[in-house]
C-alpha cells in the first residue's frame, strides 16, 4: 500500500495511482513575512491591507478596498517597497514552520510566485489593467522586481524547506473569462512565471498552477512551462475538454462546481450526494485527477461542518477506491 505522498506524487509524474488521491499536499507558508494581524484585517510584507469577508471559505481575504498602495504606475519604484531577505535565519524557519509535517506520508508544497495579482493588489482591477494597456513597460519592470524578489525567497525555499512542489498563485480570470487576452498574458506574464518554473524545475521540484475562474485559454503556456497540475480548476471551465485533451499530463486538482447551487449548505442532500456522484464519475477516468469538494461558508457554520462530513464520508465510502471498483 502506498503512502499518501507516494500516491499523489505518482500522479503528479503522469501515473495512475494506487488510490484516488484526496487535495491537498500538506502546505507551509514561510513565517518572516507573518500577515500582521489587526482588527478585522492584516497586512502584507509589501503594505496591502486584507480584509476577510463571512460567507467565503471561512474569511479569504481579499485586498481593503480602496486601501491602495500605488495610484500611478509610473510610481511604483517610489510607493512599493521590496522587502529586504537579507539575515534571515532560514534553518530555524524552515524548522518551526515544518514540523508538524509528517514528511514520509505527507507530500508538501507551498504557494508562491505571484505575478499578476499583485498589479489589482497594489492598485484596484480598474487601474492596474488599464497601466497594462497605458504603460505596459512600467507594469513589466514592476514585474520583473517582483520576480526578482521570489526568485530569492523561492530559492531559499527550495534549498532549506524542500518542498515537493511549489504552487504560482496567480488568479488571472473571472468566471467568464480572463481579465486578459492569451496574448497579453503571453507578452507581458508568462515571461515571469517562466523564470519560477525554471527555477523550480531545475531543482528537481514539481511545478504547479493556482488560477482561479475561466482561464483555461492559458493551459497550452502553462504546459509550455512545466506545469503538471492546476488547481482549483473551477467547473467553469471546460474540464471534459481539458481531461481529453490532455490526460494525465495536466492534474486537475478539483473541478467541483464551487459556485453552484449545490455548493450552499443549504442544498438538498439526497441532490448533494448525486452531485457528488456526477463530478467524480465524469472527472476520474484514466486519472489526473484530484478529488475536492468546498462547500461554501464559515467553517464555524454547523450546517457547512454537517455537509463537510458527508464530503469526508463520500471520499471515504466512494471516491478513495474508485479505480478499484471502476477498473
């Protein structure tokens, strides 16, 4: 019987694996640059302030509106501050923030990289895609410091936490369709997130792709890459599509229907359960396949603990053996 990080690494290389993996790795976040807590909001190592907002996956939190850093592109060498990586004690970080991952049975892997998302983060959605047609030189040099500053806490990362994989974390859609053409993405993103995948992949660590909403237009660059699993791979998207085009070389870490009807707690549960059913049944032939399932709400919620029962209940009764009973 194979570990839980034996099996889910076996899909991550394009393999079947021995059992239907549940998401996620285990994951840790590198603690020198702790969100600074404060009354209903934090704040980032670059200054953004978050606030979370009840109701969605127990608080995410997005940036405090109106809260921006940076009001001109053309200023941005001024009004964000690269945080400084010199003197850290990355030993005893890499320690404490690991420990409690059990690393024979627990793959691991952290989330870093973001390039796009900080454009909105610094300066709202309306103003940052408007500099990427206005000034689109300054938004790549914003980029490039960027990138500059993760490739030297990535580098650390690799070296002293050893994960199994780094995830980029970069939402470039909506639920309709991306905040940018594939061509703008290919000029003015994909450059970046090229240099954390080479980085990363030069280490011999596995490459992953966090993006949010309808952004499966990018799937071809991200392949072009290394990319060899997408999460949260959301149902908008053209998944069917996605599976026969691309098998087992592109993991999809989730593709559950997290912003339909059936993910409200208040869902009847017999239709829940058939649902369920569905989203495995149609996404876990031939592999390259990760199950998840979020229901929407505070995790405090007694109705959203209820209905995460009978999602742990489900995995457990039906989803973990699926290839067994299904062949």
């Amino acid at each position: 019987m194979l570990t839980d990080r034996e099996n889910i690494l076996r899909m991550y290389h394009g393999e079947m694996p021995e059992f239907l993996p549940r998401f996620g790795m285990a994951n840790a976040r590198c603690s020198y640059f702790p969100n600074v807590k404060l009354p209903g909001y934090h704040v980032d190592e670059f200054g953004v302030e978050y606030i979370g907002k009840d109701g969605v996956f127990d608080g995410t939190p997005i940036p405090y509106p109106g809260r921006y850093i940076l009001h001109d592109i053309r200023r941005w060498r001024d009004d964000v501050h690269i945080p400084s990586l010199e003197g850290i004690d990355w030993e005893r970080l890499a320690a404490e923030d690991t420990k409690n991952i059990d690393r024979s049975k627990q793959a691991f892997s952290m989330f870093y990289g973001k390039t796009f998302q900080k454009l909105p983060d610094f300066m709202g959605f309306t103003e940052g895609l408007c500099a990427m047609m206005e000034e689109p030189e300054e938004v790549m040099a914003l980029f490039d410091a960027l990138t500059t500053y993760h490739e030297e806490l990535i580098k650390n990362l690799l070296y002293y936490y050893k994960p199994d994989a780094i995830c980029i974390p970069d939402d470039t859609a909506t639920a309709r369709a991306p905040f940018i053409s594939r061509e703008m993405y290919q000029e003015m993103v994909l450059p970046f997130h090229k240099r954390i995948a080479d980085l990363v992949l030069n280490n011999g660590t596995l490459l992953e792709m966090h993006d949010c909403g309808k952004c499966d237009d990018f799937i071809e660059d991200w392949l072009g890459i290394g990319v060899v699993a997408w999460n949260p791979a959301q149902a908008m998207n053209d998944l069917k599509g996605v599976k026969e085009k691309y098998g087992r070389r592109l993991v999809i870490c989730g593709g559950w229907n997290g912003v339909g009807p059936e993910s409200e707690p208040d869902y009847p549960e017999e239709l829940f359960r058939e649902k369920l059913k569905e989203y495995v049944d149609t996404l876990a032939p031939g592999g390259g396949f990760i199950f998840s399932c979020m229901v929407n709400g505070s995790f405090k919620d007694p109705k959203v603990q209820a209905r995460q029962k009978i999602v742990g209940d489900f995995y457990n009764d039906y989803v973990r053996d699926w290839y067994k009973t299904h062949g």
